[in-house]
C-alpha cells in the first residue's frame, strides 16, 4: 500500500496502542471500547459481537462499567490494548506497552501479544526492556533517530563489535557483589564490568587468568566465587552499539 495514496485502506490494517493512555478518563471500559468501535465503522450486532470477544480475551468483565481514570495501570493497559483491536487489525504498533506496570501485568501482555503473533497478527514493539527484546523474532536498534542494526537476537549477538577478538564474557557469582565489582574494576584486561543481580558480567582479554579474579576478590575479602563463560546479551548490544556510535558522533 503507498501511505500517501491509499491512507483509508491502511487505517483500517493497523492498530496503534500508545504509551502514555490516550483514551478517555471520563468514561467506562464499556464506553471507551464502543467509541474505538465506532471510529472504525463498527455498528450494531458487529459492535457489540467485537466488543464481547476483546472483554473476554482481555478478562476485563470485572470493569466494563468502571471509569477508566480509576482503574491500574495494568488494567488501563489491557484497555488500551482491546481498543486498538476493535477493528482486527493485521498489524499492531505497540509503544513501549509494559511501561509503568508490575511484572505480572507486563507477562499476562505478553501473552496476550503472543497469542496475537500465533493467530498471524504483525507486531511493532518499541521497548527499553532488553528482556522484553529478547522475546522479539527479530530486533532493531534505533540511535538518533536512525536505524543502526536489524536481525534476530541471535544474529546480533555474534557481531564482531560485540564479541572483540581476543576477549570473553564471564559471569561470576559471589558474595558482596558491589565490593567485588570495585575489586575487578582495578583488574588489567578488563574491558568493561556490569552488576545482574547476585553475578558480575565481565569482558576481559583472553590472557586474563581465574586467579587473577580470585586475586582480587580475596583483596577485598571475597573467598569463594562461580565463574563461567557466557555469551552476550542484547543489553550488550545495544551498550556497544550505543557506545560505537556515540563516539562515532563526537569524531565527526
């Protein structure tokens, strides 16, 4: 389809759900989703057939004559969502969807999304959350507006900007992990050093040896630790592509 040509036959493809809630405060679930119904044409037998499918699927029968100002973020969310759907959409834009709710709303979405996916629906996901990247078929970076990379998570993972020649990526697990992290940060070869929880993930040359870390764990009175190769993350990629092209900038 040209976008300037054939505008009317593209609004009717794609739904767009945003990240800030833009429907309206002052009115039901019920009523927000029959108003996204009938901006789209829907009347009568079709509407309300629609409108009963997205309630359930949604599970939000427990607030269809609740205003949506008082209902979570979670919840304000699943609305968004089902009135974006209203139309049946074949391409869905999602902006930054799990923005702003807790950890079960944000997997209940996602398999929402994923059930979409399985039934042919097209996804557009912008996100911060690299786990939620990690979920994706394929993943794109954007930097200053300009699309810098596209492929599947794996693919991207084995670019050579990510894995340097001549390093490895260790996970090492131990107790007091801020202490050690200021230890390893002294530790020559270290090419750069990021706190996951419980574990450090470190890129070092090649030549760095396991008793060089333990060296300097014991300094700071660190006597036992797990370490293992890993391979990176997409947080890896998108801080190294980031930071490739940041000083690509500053050069230029």
């Amino acid at each position: 389809h040209d976008i300037i040509r054939e505008g009317e036959e593209i609004k009717e493809m794609i739904g767009y759900m945003s990240q800030k809630f833009s429907l309206y405060d002052e009115l039901t679930t019920n009523e927000n989703l029959t108003f996204s119904g009938k901006l789209y044409g829907l009347n009568g037998r079709a509407l309300t057939q629609r409108r009963e499918e997205l309630i359930a699927l949604t599970h939000l029968d427990p607030y269809v004559n609740r205003r949506a100002a008082l209902l979570s973020g979670g919840w304000r969310q699943r609305l968004a969502m089902a009135c974006s759907l209203m139309h049946k959409p074949t391409v869905l834009f999602l902006d930054e969807p799990t923005a702003g709710i807790d950890p079960v709303a944000r997997r209940e979405l996602w398999d929402l999304l994923f059930k979409f996916a399985g039934e042919g629906m097209t996804l557009f996901v912008t996100t911060h959350y690299m786990d939620e990247a990690e979920r994706c078929d394929h993943v794109g970076y954007i930097y200053m507006s300009k699309l810098i990379v596209w492929g599947e998570p794996d693919e991207l993972k084995q670019m050579p900007e990510v894995n340097p020649p001549g390093t490895r990526r260790l996970d090492v697990t131990c107790d007091h992990i801020t202490m050690a992290l200021q230890a390893v940060r002294q530790l020559k070869g270290l090419r750069s050093a990021t706190v996951f929880g419980q574990s450090m993930h470190l890129l070092v040359d090649e030549s760095v040896k396991r008793e060089q870390i333990d060296e300097k764990l014991h300094g700071v009175g660190i006597s036992h630790a797990e370490i293992h190769e890993i391979g990176p993350s997409l947080e890896d990629v998108f801080v190294t592509l980031s930071e490739k092209h940041a000083g690509a900038q500053k050069k230029a």
